[in-house]
C-alpha cells in the first residue's frame, strides 16, 4: 500500500475514517459525497442584533461585567470612613495602573523664556520617572513675583489629534492652522492655560506620551523631519494618521514591557504635582487641575489619586462603564481602559476619591462618546458619595447643551469654580 492508503486504512480500522474526511490524494476534505461524511454542524445559535460593538459576544461581556459590583465604592458596606475607603481604593487603582515608579528629583531645565506681556511663559523639561524626560509649558502671571499664587495642571485632550498635546490648550500666537481649528472646535476659541494664566493662576501643561513632542514616528516617514512648524496640511493630516493607526501597537508594546498606557499617563501626571510644587511662584496649598475629553479621563484620576489636588474640574468624561459596554466602546481610545479596575471601582468611584475636596463634572447633553443615562448616573454616584462623606455641598454636576467640548460658557462656570476654592479672598 502507499503511505496515502495505508494511513486511510488505519483511520478506518480505529472507526475515525468518518471524521477523518481524506480524499484520495491523502488530502483533507470538506465536501460531502457518498464516500465521505459531513462535517458536524456548528450548534444552533439563536442569533439576535445585539446593536453593541462586540456583536454577538455581548451576552457573554455582560455577565462577566454584571458578576461585579464595585465591591471598592464607598457606597457598599466595606469602609467604615472616607479615609479608609480612599486609602484602599487608592491602592487598588495603582495596582491596575501598573508598576509604580520610584520618585526622581525633576531636574528641570528650562529651554526658552519668553515675556509674554502679563506673563513669562516657560518652554522646559524635567524628569517624571527614570525613563522619561516631560517636554512642558509654564505660565507664571507676573503678579507670581511678589506674592505664591495658585497653580492650575491643566490637561490637554485626545481628540485624534497625536501631533499636538500641550499646544492644545495655548494660544502660542503662531498657531499651526490645524491647532487653530482645533481650539476653535474644542475650545470655543479659547484655549484654557492661556486663559487661566490671565485668571492670575500659575498653569502647567505637559505632552502626554505619544502627544506633540512624545509622538510616534516611523523609520518611513523621517523625510518630514522633527519640525512641526514645517509641516503642511497634508504632511500633518499624514503623520498624525500614522500616529492613529499606532495606538494598539503602543499599547501591546508596553503590555510586553510589563506596563500600560494609563498607567504612565497617571504617573507622569502626578510627577507633574511633584515638579509644580518646587517652583517658589506656587502656593502648594492651592493647586487645581482640569481637562476636556482624555484631558477629563486624566483629571478624574489624578484628582482621585493626589491628595494635593485642591480642587479639580472634569469635562467631558464621565459616566457609569456597564452602561458603556454595548455601543461606547469603540468611541474611545486604547488610553482610556485601566486593566481589571472596573472589578473593584466603577468610573465615578475613582473621581469621588476627591472628596471632601470640591469637585465640578461638566457634560454635555448631545455627548456622543458616553450613554445619557450613564452620565446622569454618573452624577448620581458622586453625589451620593458626597452625600455620605457629609460634604454635599463640595459637588456641583452641571450639563450643558451642544457635544463634546469645552467651550467659553463651560470654561467660564469652570474658572468661577476654581476662583472659589483657589482664591477664596479673591487672592
């Protein structure tokens, strides 16, 4: 016999010729004819239009998510105080944020100076961790030099724009046309460190990793250059496409290297606390921090997590996750999705963390990104958790009607805030 029929013959006297399904070349075969059997058929599914982003596998996503219930919220029965549940859940956000990085001198070095009028603005670098040296700006309004004044982190957003990220919130004069229609798009015009500096606030922005001077490039696309000031419409519509189609890559390359994007994010954050309070124009007592969109996603956890944090503003990112999992998902980016947290916190337990500091949220009602009842629960949550620290008065949650943004009349109720609790006598 040939290897072909002897291997048939072999199949056939273990009585698996049936499943074996060989043809005569000793091939595999899926056919069906009077000498070769059927394939088992896949076992019926009743199939019904889930209208979620995971398709049919949303069934089974929802009993997994529906298995939890925020055993670490400070609503349940596991603190017995507002101390004990913000020191746990602290613990349990950095453990899903990944390792900590041990604490480094910043080591800043200031790259340009410019007087800017009513304010010096500050191109610098300083160390977050031991790997990373932050590209940022600080705006010190001249009044700084007699007298500390309160500090603001203000934290640029995502908004598919990677070329970009401190830039987004500063109107630097010589705007790149597609940062002018960025702030025109996002901000009502009026990008918020710039504003906030002539509020009198002393105001840091720094590039998020894989933003404006921490962005990915290509070995193909080097021809462009470094410069962002030479790039055209198209280069720049290129180049940050390139940088879109990147983020998965990012996020399964720190996975490997043992960490996550948030995790960086957050850290590179509250390093950023650690820098601003070394600066003697700064009243340490009285820092702020506030961002639109990832910029929100940034300050919800760094308000949640650096007890230094005074008074905080999230825009345009909150809502309960359960609520997300049908059709929210693919509206965000990979930054946003802290592994294994939402077994122990949901979105809003993490910013109540804030508490009994105050705390403004600010959405907008037509917000394509989150689901409407999971913006208003949202608010709920953090009320009740307000509610039971006994300081409900430290919470406002405010909607406003258009999509996302962080237009002039949201930023004009947001600076309000922060006058009131940074500058209580108008200081």
């Amino acid at each position: 016999m040939t290897k072909p029929e002897n291997r048939r013959h072999f199949l056939k006297s273990l009585g698996t010729a049936s499943l074996a399904g060989y043809c005569a070349s000793g091939e595999p075969t899926f056919g069906a004819d009077e000498n070769h059997a059927v394939a088992p058929a896949d076992t019926p599914r009743d199939l019904k239009p889930s209208k979620a982003d995971i398709g049919s596998l949303f069934p089974q996503i929802t009993r997994l998510a529906n298995r939890h219930e925020f055993s670490y919220s400070f609503l349940g029965d596991r603190f017995k105080s507002l101390d004990e549940f913000k020191l746990a859940s602290r613990e349990k956000v950095f453990d899903c944020l990944g390792p900590r990085p041990e604490k480094v001198l910043p080591n800043p070095e200031v790259l340009e100076r410019q007087d800017r009028g009513d304010y010096i603005l500050e191109k610098l670098e300083f160390s977050t961790t031991a790997d990373f040296r932050v590209p940022a700006y600080l705006h010190i309004p001249k009044t700084a030099v007699k007298k500390p004044r309160p500090a603001i982190v203000d934290l640029h957003s995502h908004g598919g724009m990677f070329l970009f990220g401190k830039e987004k919130v500063i109107d630097l004069k010589q705007n790149h046309p597609v940062m002018t229609k960025y702030h025109n798009d996002v901000y009502g015009g009026r990008p918020t460190t710039t504003a906030l500096v002539r509020c009198g606030y002393v105001v840091i922005t720094i590039d998020t990793l894989m933003f404006g001077e921490r962005r990915l490039m290509l070995d193909k696309d080097l021809k462009y250059g470094w410069d962002r000031a030479r790039y055209s419409l198209e280069d720049a519509k290129h180049l940050n496409g390139v940088c879109r189609s990147k983020e998965s890559t990012l996020v399964k390359s720190l996975a490997l290297a043992g960490y996550t994007w948030p995790g960086i994010v957050s850290w590179d954050d509250i390093r950023t606390v650690d820098y601003l309070v070394t600066r003697p124009e700064v009243d340490a007592t009285r820092i702020g921090c506030l961002g639109v969109s990832m910029g929100g996603h940034r300050a919800l956890y760094l308000s949640g997590l650096d007890e230094r944090i005074t008074a905080a503003c999230v825009v345009g990112f909150m809502s309960t996750v359960k609520p997300m999992i049908q059709s929210h998902i693919d509206t965000h980016s990979f930054v946003h999705f802290v592994p294994a947290l939402h077994q122990f916190l949901d979105m809003p337990d993490v910013v109540s963390m804030m508490a009994p500091k105050p705390l403004l949220v600010e959405q907008c009602r037509q917000d394509g990104l989150y689901p409407p009842q999971g913006m208003r629960d949202s608010l709920k949550k953090i009320s009740a958790v307000y509610e039971k620290a006994g300081v409900p008065k430290q919470f406002t949650g405010r909607f406003f009607k258009g999509r996302h943004r962080f237009d002039q009349p949201m930023q004009d109720v947001a600076f309000e805030f922060l006058d009131r609790h940074l500058k209580p006598n108008n200081g």
